[in-house]
C-alpha cells in the first residue's frame, strides 16, 4: 500500500513540455512515458514526406530490457509530517518521456527511443580521419 502524502507547491514554471512529458502534482497509482523519435540531420536542408517508419528500424520494436526482481523487498514507512512542501520549481524544457512528479506513486514507467541518423554528402572531418590524410 502506497504512503499518501499532501503536495503542496508555491511556485511551478515550465517553459517548454512536449513528447510524451508528464507533469504530476500529487499521488498517482501508475505514470507511463513513452516517446519515440526519428531525427535526421542532413548536411543541405532536404525535406521528403513520409521518408521514414519506425517498422524499417529494429531499435522500436526490441522488447525493453527489465532485470527481474527475484528477492524479497520489505518496507516500512513512517512519516511524523505527511506533506510535500515545495517551494519553487522552473523547468527550462521538457522533452522525451520526462517526468516531474512530486508526490507518491507506486509504479512509473519511462522509456524514450530516438534514432539519429547523420546524412552528409561528404564524410565529416574528424581527428581520426585528419590524423590518415597527413
């Protein structure tokens, strides 16, 4: 059984929360962030439609690895002053399946996947390849 707990927050300022970003005040039973991004980044700009999906790439359909919990876990909570006090909070951004929770929750969940893909017309200059050309 889950400690409920008060929150209380004076202040909260977030100036950019997009992709999958939860926000939670208070308890939750259950928080799920899931995002999932294909980001191309091209020498030239060049822009086609539909020019990507996420079935051609194996790294969004691999199941996520989770360590199974095989022993015994005992608790005990005891709280003299059940109440979250928070005074200020300022989020620049928020992005990818963050979660900014203040408060109690039994289970949370996130998980982000965003493939980068590099497209240039000429190999990129690097120590390594500046190092073979002398």
């Amino acid at each position: 059984m889950m400690q409920r707990r008060l929150s209380k927050v004076d202040s909260l300022h977030i100036n950019s929360a997009i992709l999958a970003s939860v926000i939670q005040i208070g308890d939750s039973s259950f928080i799920n962030s899931f995002s999932r991004a294909i980001a191309v980044h091209r020498q030239k700009e060049l822009f086609f439609t539909n020019e990507e999906d996420f079935r051609m790439h194996g790294i969004f359909s691999y199941s996520l690895p989770l360590p199974p919990i095989d022993e015994s876990i005992s608790m005990q909570f005891t709280s003299l002053n059940p109440i979250i006090k928070v005074g200020s909070i300022d989020v620049t951004a928020m992005s990818a399946s963050p979660v900014l929770h203040i408060g109690s929750s039994e289970h949370i969940q996130a998980e982000a996947r965003i493939l980068h893909i590099r497209q240039f017309e000429t190999a990129p200059k690097t120590r390594l390849t500046e190092g073979r050309n002398k």
